[in-house]
C-alpha cells in the first residue's frame, strides 16, 4: 500500500467518523505491509509498541475514532523475531492495537482525552502479565496500564487496556507519587519479579534534571486498583492510582538518564541512557550502563558500547533480551544487536534488521518507543 493510499480518509460522515461494527480491527488500522498474516511467530520474541497515534487520515496526529462519541483503536503491538529471515519466512507480525474504550473510564471516553492517549514502553512478566508505561497528553499524566490480550495467536487483537495515573500532589510531599513530576517518563522493565520505571535527565521543568530508576510497588502490580482523590474534582473512579507506587531507587548524574528501556543485566539491570545537552554523554551518544540492585541510591555506570551519532528523535528506545541475546530497536525500526563480553572477547553492536520499511509509509507512520522480551507458547 502507497502513501496516498494510506493517507485517504477514514469514512468521515457529516456528522463524523462512521461507527465501526465489524469483528477485530478497522482495515485502516492495518498498516504493515511486511507483516505475516495470521500471527505465526512462536518462541522467545520481542514484542514493541508503535508509538504513533492510529489514524492515517490525520497523519497520524489522533488515534483512530471508532465511533465519534470518545472511543478510540489506539497503539498496535508488533512481535518480531529476530532469528527469523525478513525478506524470507518473514520475521514480524502484528499481534492488535489498544482498545480504548469504557475499560479507561467513562469521564475518559467522555472528555476525548483517548483521542491521542498512548502507551509509551512495556515490560512482560510470565506470571505477573504484560504492562505499559502509559501517558495521557490532554491532562499530561503518566501511570501505568495492564494490557490484555485475548488470543496471542492473532493478529487481530482488541487489547484492553486499563490505566493507573501517578497520585498527584506537591512536589515536596512525601504522599505524591515520586514519578508524578518527571518530565519524561520513558523505560519500564521486570527484573526479576521486580517492575522497575525509567526517566529521561530532561532539564526544563525546573525540577530535577536528573534521571532516575523506579522500584514499582509489589502489591499494585499484585493487585492493582484505583481510588478518586480527594482533590479531583472530575471525580473520576477509573484514572488514578490509589496510593504512590513509585519509589525512588537511584539516579543518573545530571542531564543523563534513560533513553528508552531497562532490563535484567550484570550485576542487576542495565539501562540504555542517553544524555540531554550533558557533557559527559554527548547528544547522539546511547549508552548502557549498569545499575545495581543490591541497594538504593548507588551511582549507574558506564558499561560496554556506545551507539554514536545518531540522529536527534532516532534513539535506541527498546530494549530485550531474546534466546539470551541483547537487541535494541530504535524509534525508526533499526534493530541493533549487543555481543556482550565473553572470555578473549570484548562488546560488540552492530545493526541486525531494519524494520522500518516492512511498515506502510514508515516516515509517517511509526515511532517504536519500547519493547520487552516475552515468551509466546
């Protein structure tokens, strides 16, 4: 499928966009020209989110209106297999896209904040499910969501998606969640059975400059719940977190943080961080580092390569470990795969597939900004 046929619209009526009635998903949603049909891939995978709001006839600036009344078709989920040939048996396939509608709310649905609501990362856990890093740009809150997915044999899934915004409150109390005032929230990863969250070094808010990782609260992620603050005045039983889940576990050096992604590592978990006008790691520059687990507030380190020059808004923003190898995938679909140290050898990357022209009209139409190592049976 070309642009011009990518870009015709999306059954606008005089009175909006036509009620979709039919089963899985709007034809217009299906945007891969490269995919293999009918979800074949098996195995230890990679499984991304494209970040890029849903609706074609918009370029891509609002996601896809499934009715005109607020409910909305929102990211879709790709599973790729990098052992797989692209060019041959096909190596990625479409697994669905957000499904937005009353699971997120009736005041959501209501207030059209789903019309550019996206899932920002994901992490995967064998028991403890699949989980986005979720940001609602209407109101400017992040939290988190737990994804469903029906049938992980189909590329044609309605994921339901249920958000848990950060407990607001002033920066200096110790009740605010202590994700609420990051500018930029950007990597979410199990290690373990721990959930952890990332920020960006994003200075500009006035407030800390520095990035940070986030230990996610056990037992939200156990039992998840929400609660309506005494001081919202929406009153919205179906948007916030009960109590603050993130607690504080360490933190990057000014104007340096996490680039998109965090994962289990030596010695605990690696980070891929870049820096934002840092003198230490130069724009362009991603780079792992180490951040140790076994206790609070100990400084990440530099760790093995760094990924040079890339362009501003290209950034390795993925991350997953598939059949014990570490690839990265950058927001334009570059799949860079990590050779990490062995005995007479040292760290390796090197660019392993592009995927970015398996997509119909890539330019536009995608942003990958996280991704997690998952297990499909």
């Amino acid at each position: 499928m070309g642009l011009a046929a990518v870009l015709v619209g999306c059954g606008f009526g005089e009175d909006g966009p036509d009620k979709f009635e039919g089963d899985g998903l709007p034809p217009e949603v299906a945007l891969c020209e490269g995919c293999v049909a009918d979800q074949p891939l098996r195995g230890e995978l990679m499984l991304f989110v494209n970040t890029k709001l849903s609706d074609s006839a918009s370029n891509f600036t609002i996601n896809f209106p499934i009715d005109g009344e607020g409910r909305y078709v929102g990211n879709a989920l790709y599973l790729y297999d990098p052992t797989r040939d692209c060019a041959g048996e096909g190596c990625l396939a479409k697994l669905g896209n957000l499904w937005l509608d009353e699971t997120m709310g009736p005041i959501s649905v209501g207030d059209d904040s789903l019309r550019r609501f996206s899932v920002r990362d994901l992490a995967w856990h064998p028991d403890k499910g699949l989980w986005g890093l979720s940001y609602d740009p209407l109101n400017d809150e992040w939290g988190l969501a737990t994804l469903q997915v029906p049938d992980w044999h189909s590329s044609e899934n309605r994921i339901e998606t249920v958000r848990y915004a950060f407990k607001y409150g002033p920066v200096d109390d110790e009740a605010t969640d202590a994700c609420y005032w990051r500018q930029s929230m950007t990597g979410l990863g199990f290690v373990g059975d721990t959930l952890y969250a990332g920020s960006a070094g994003k200075p500009g808010n006035g407030l800390d400059a520095r990035g940070a990782v986030f230990t996610i609260d056990a037992e939200f992620v156990r039992e998840p719940s929400h609660c309506v603050l005494p001081s919202d005045i929406s009153e919205d039983p179906l948007y916030y977190a009960c109590d603050a889940i993130c607690t504080g576990w360490t933190t990057f050096e000014e104007k340096i943080g996490v680039a998109g992604d965090v994962i289990d590592g030596p010695g605990g978990m690696l980070a891929l961080v870049r820096g934002e006008g840092s003198e230490t790691l130069p724009t362009g520059d991603n780079a792992l580092y180490t951040v140790p687990l076994d206790g609070m507030d100990q400084p990440p380190a530099a760790y093995g390569p760094v990924v040079e020059g890339l362009m501003s808004g290209f950034d390795i923003e993925g991350l997953a470990r598939v059949q014990g190898v570490l690839y990265g995938i950058t927001t334009a679909g570059t799949v860079y795969k990590f050779t990490e140290p062995t005995e007479g050898g040292g760290w390796s990357v090197d660019v392993h597939a592009e995927l970015g022209p398996l997509f119909t009209a890539p330019d536009l139409s995608v942003r990958i900004r996280g991704a997690t190592g998952i297990v499909v049976e």
